[in-house]
C-alpha cells in the first residue's frame, strides 16, 4: 500500500481513466486502483552554464547549475530469460546510459540554437569555452523532455525524468 510522500515517488502508478482503468502515465493515485507495474530510478548530475533569451529576469544572463537528473522506467512485465530474467533491465545498464547522456552535458556552456551570433560562438570557442547548441531553449523542462527521449530511444522503457535546477526546484517530463 503506497501512501504519502512514497505515492509521489512512484510515477508507475497512474489515475483512474475512463470505465475505471487507470492511466500508467500519471504519477498519482489511489493506491487501490493502481495498475501493476515495476519501476526503476537512477540519477546522475552535471554542472553548466546557460542563459534563456527573451526571458525577463535574473535567468536572462549568463548563469550556472548544478543540474540534477532523476530518471524512471516502468514496465508492466519482467525480463523471461537470460541476466535479465525477472528484471525491468540490469540497473548497471541503466546507470551507464543515464550518466552518458548526462556526461554530453557536463562543464558545457548550453546554448538555445539561434540566440547568438555566429561570431559570438566562434569568439568563445577561440577562447577555449565549449558550447553545446542545441534546437530548442535550454529550460529545465525541456532538458528533462530531451533525456527522456534519448532514453527511449535507446531502447529503455522511460516513464518520467525530474530536472532539478536548484535542490527544491524540478521539473517534470512524463512520457506517454
């Protein structure tokens, strides 16, 4: 029986949907109308720099994170054969993929594609400092959208990833 504080760190449970079956994809609920599932957490970290344009604020100069990364499977069935019999998957593995996308992150300058000039981003790397551009604004909440992605494509069952900006500030991506 899941209760309080537990039920929130348990995104494999979902709410009761249409006709009394539940949707997988929602974090909370009733315990007693839960759908049975298994879950896994890891996390990792990195620090980086970035700044968010056309936002009024502290956040629209150049700041930094010690960003932290809490990533969910969930699968309604375990593995049937081999070293993942009776595993969602072999949580090393899962670590090891979590802390890879993480490690692309690490000591980089994260800058939205578009909010600099061409010469700007060669004038910092002449300097040394290494950007990552990437195709979307460098917001907690689509940082968590992008690993959730990437963990899906890699093949893992991901159900919900947490970015945290600051210790009690996160953000959410629940998948599908």
């Amino acid at each position: 029986d899941v209760r309080g504080p537990a039920r929130a760190q348990a995104p494999w449970f979902g709410r009761a949907g249409e006709k009394g079956r539940a949707s997988p994809a929602l974090p909370w609920t009733h315990p007693t109308e839960r759908i049975p599932m298994y879950g896994l957490k890891t996390e990792a970290s990195f620090d980086s720099a970035h700044f968010l344009a056309d936002y009024r604020g502290k956040c629209e100069n150049l700041h930094g994170h010690r960003w932290r990364v809490v990533c969910y499977l969930r699968s309604g069935e375990l593995g049937e054969a081999g070293t993942e019999r009776d595993m969602v998957c072999d949580f090393g593995a899962f670590k090891r993929e979590v802390r890879s996308l993480v490690a692309e992150f690490d000591h980089m300058f994260l800058v939205e594609e578009g909010t600099l000039r061409p010469a700007t981003i060669e004038a910092l790397e002449g300097e040394g400092f290494t950007l990552k551009v990437l195709p979307f604004r460098t917001t907690a909440e689509n940082l968590a959208r992008h690993f959730c992605e990437r963990l899906r494509e890699r093949g893992l069952p991901c159900s919900q990833v947490d970015v945290y900006e600051t210790p009690l500030n996160c953000a959410t991506y629940l998948a599908d």
